[in-house]
C-alpha cells in the first residue's frame, strides 16, 4: 500500500508545496483577482466587527498584508492574492498524500 508515512514521503509533499507556489505566484493576476480589493479595503479600515464572515481570512490577510508589505512593498490586495496561491499551494500539500492514499490502493494514483 502507498502511504505517506516516511521522511521522504513529507519531503515530497513539501516539493509539491514549492512547486505548486512557484506555479501560483508566476501566474498572479492583481489586476483581476477577484474580490481582493473589496476585502483589502474592509482590512485596511479594521472594519472587522460589521462582519460576521470569513472573519479568519480578514485577521490571515491582515497579517500576511503586514508582512508582505514590509518585505516586498505589496499593497493589501496584492498581499491577498498572495496568500491565496500560499494557501492554494498548501492545500495541494495536503490533497496530494490523500489521493496518493486513497487511489494508490486502487491502482489509479
């Protein structure tokens, strides 16, 4: 059975990380990327309280738009879809060892 369970197993999954970011962030499109200026303007005004969702995204962004725009000169909207290709990136992370897993006994990964 493929299971990810070893060293080299999680060193494939963070390959998969890496690459998948490297895809990502070289094909960032600020200029359409979505709601990321409606959600940058409710970040940059601290106007969480008149929210009731995607409350964990607007503390994340705030963060990774501290951040971004310290080291890099990124304006908020920018840092969001920044962290949706980080996020993206981690997702495919995690996926990969589970269809490995699930599929690998199928003889289908």
């Amino acid at each position: 059975m493929n299971q990810f369970r070893t060293q080299s197993d999680a060193s494939i999954c963070f390959v998969v990380f890496v690459v998948a970011l490297v895809v990502y962030c070289a094909s960032l499109e600020f200029a359409v990327s979505g709601d990321s200026l409606y959600y940058a303007n409710i970040i940059d005004t601290l106007r969480f309280d008149q929210f009731s969702l995607h409350q964990a995204y607007y503390v994340a962004g705030l963060v990774f738009a501290k951040v971004l725009t310290a080291l890099f000169g990124f304006t908020t909207d920018q840092s969001l879809t920044a962290m949706n290709a980080f996020f993206g990136a981690g997702m495919l992370a995690v996926a990969f060892p589970l269809l490995v897993q699930h599929l690998g006994s199928k003889g289908m990964a």
